[in-house]
C-alpha cells in the first residue's frame, strides 16, 4: 500500500509503459493470421511465443468461444459550415432513431448547420459536457434520416474511421482489413482488434473445432480514451449498444468455460452476468478491482498505456503481471495497438 493509502492497481499511473513509436502497427499482417501471438498461461505460469495461425492448438479444450459480430461503418465524414469553414465529424454511436453524438473538429454551436454534398447535410442540436455534439441528418429533401438511411449515404461519402495513432489516411484496402471476417451487424466506429487477426478459413476452422456463440456491442470512439483521473475508479466510463441472442444467453447462463474474443465481448457478458439485461447499453469498467466474474479466457491485443483496456487485461493477470507482459511484449518487438500483434490469456 503507498503512503497515502491508495493502492497501486487503482492508480491510473500504475497503468503507463513506454512504447518505442516504431512498434506502433500502421499495416496489419499479411496474411491477417501471420501475426505473432503471445500465450499466458497463467496456471503454469507460463509465457510462449507463436504465430496466430497456432491459436486453435492453444485454445483449452472443451471450451465455448463467444465473438463480436459488429461492423464499422465509414464513420468519419469531411464537410464544411454552411456558412463556411471545413469541419471533420466523427459518428460516435447511435442515440436513437435519428439522434447521434458525434466528434466535431472545428468549432460548432447548437443551430450550425453542415454540409457534406448536395444529397447529405447535418444539423448540430445539442452540444454535450464533454465535448461532444448531439445531431442528425437529412437528405436533399430535408427529410430526417434513419440509421439505416444514413448507411448508403456512408458508404458513398464516409472514411474509415482509423484510430488517430496510424498517422496516416486510410487507404482503399482499409476497409476491406479494418473489418473482422464475421463482421456482420453495423454500428461500430472503431473494430474488435482482436478479431482482426482471422481469415475465413481460420475462423471456418474454430467453428468446427468449438462451439461458438455472437455478440453485437458497437465499439464507439471512447475505447481510446485514456484515463485522465489519478485514481481509475473516477474515470466516466463510456456506453455502448449491445445485444446479446437466446443462444449466447443461454451459453453464459451455463457453466461452459467461455473464450472471449476480445475485451468487446468480455464486458458485454460480464455486464449481462451482473445485470441479466440482453439488450441496452454497455458501461462497465473491468480492473483488479473489479474483476470478471464468467469469462475464463481472453484472446486479446496490446492497449494504449492508462487505457481502459490495460486495465480489463489487468482484471485477468493482476497489475503485476501486465506490466511484466507488456515488458516482454517490447523486449519481444512485438506490434501494438489496432493493427498489431495479439496475446492470449488461458
């Protein structure tokens, strides 16, 4: 315990590393499952090193693999005021039928309205506490657009929304590698990362080798927010839309060991275990002090330090033996973040 009584896991610096930039992945493998692989084992206390097409020969026997099945959408869109000025918008998630909160760079007031093409324009309605705005959209008529509306519209105008440390501008082939193989429902501005590592064939293979089971949580911009507070149980954790099928109820309501595929899928269940909701919106904050209670395994990649994600790793390893892993991960020259390496956890 430090001198003024806080223990070290619920300090968000307790969370910080350095990260060599060149280990920041701005391309994925090639093929996606060449990635390099790190399993923990934590009964054995163990730690090896492979390659991610290996992962099935390390996946404990008998247990059931639960995977999130969202897409991203082309979520980020480049317009101008109508009035003037050029603006860059970033949907965050879905409010309701017509509402949105979004991320505006430039500066916006509630009544601006934007402009991305004749068939495409905005209004700001809402401007939040934390930055962030409420709007919807119309089309050439002026009529309200609905998500499903909003889509096409997207698809002909929008950018992949890569995470800001690429530093880079998309490119045709991102949307196509920025997308999980099974993605299937959209609503995500940022994807699964772990999930990205499989091919179809890879994942055809798991299928047959273990019984698996979806989720949808829409992964929103806040996944990159770090922790700003000095003590972690302070940070405003985020929300998410989710929903869970009867299958994938039924699955976690049994006593199967269960693999989660990624940190997406882990809070969604956790969340359903402690609050038996199959739908609605997802904000719970994994730590040492607040640990899983029904997921066993984790299948997952390397997170931004004081991350939210760091610290749901840490829920599983202990403080300890995060840092001791992302340690070895660098000495290891391993890739970090969206496009990078992953590590499983058994």
């Amino acid at each position: 315990m430090p001198e003024n009584g806080t223990p070290d896991t619920l300090k968000t610096d307790s969370y910080d590393y350095r990260l060599p930039p060149e280990l920041i992945a701005t391309e994925p493998a090639s093929p996606k499952d060449s990635s390099r692989l790190m399993v923990i084992d934590r009964a054995a206390g163990t730690v090896t090193h492979t390659v991610f097409s290996e992962i099935l020969s390390h996946i404990p026997k008998g247990c059931a693999i639960v995977y999130n099945d969202t897409k991203v959408i082309k979520a980020r869109l480049f317009g101008r005021k109508e009035s003037g000025g050029k603006i860059e918008l970033l949907i965050n998630r879905q409010l309701d039928a017509v509402r949105y909160s979004v991320l505006i760079r430039g500066k916006v007031k509630p009544g601006t309205k934007l402009v991305f093409d004749e068939r495409l324009r905005a209004e700001v309605l809402e401007r939040c506490q934390d930055g962030s705005r409420i709007v919807h959209f119309t089309d050439e008529s002026g009529g309200i657009l609905t998500f499903e509306a909003l889509l096409h519209h997207l698809e002909r105008l929008g950018h992949v929304p890569l995470p800001p440390y690429m530093q880079r501008e998309e490119r045709e082939e991102d949307a196509e590698l920025y997308q999980p193989v099974f993605a299937k429902h959209e609503g995500a501005v940022a994807a699964p990362t772990a999930s990205l590592h499989f091919t179809e064939p890879l994942f055809a293979a798991m299928k047959e080798r273990f019984d698996t089971s979806a989720i949808t949580l829409h992964v929103g911009a806040g996944t990159f927010k770090p922790v700003e507070a000095d003590i972690i149980t302070e940070h405003p954790m985020h929300s998410e839309i989710y929903e869970i099928p009867p299958q994938t109820r039924e699955l976690i309501d049994s006593e199967r060991k269960i693999l989660a595929l990624g940190t997406t899928v882990t809070r969604t269940v956790e969340y359903y275990v402690r609050t038996k909701k199959p739908f609605g919106e997802c904000n719970l904050f994994l730590h040492p002090g607040n640990p899983p209670r029904r997921i066993d395994h984790l299948l997952t990649n390397f997170h931004l330090p004081k991350s939210t994600l760091i610290m749901l790793v840490a829920s599983f390893l202990g403080l300890e033996m995060t840092m001791k892993v992302y340690n070895i991960a660098i000495e290891e020259r391993y890739r970090f973040y969206s496009y990078g390496d992953a590590m499983l956890i058994i």
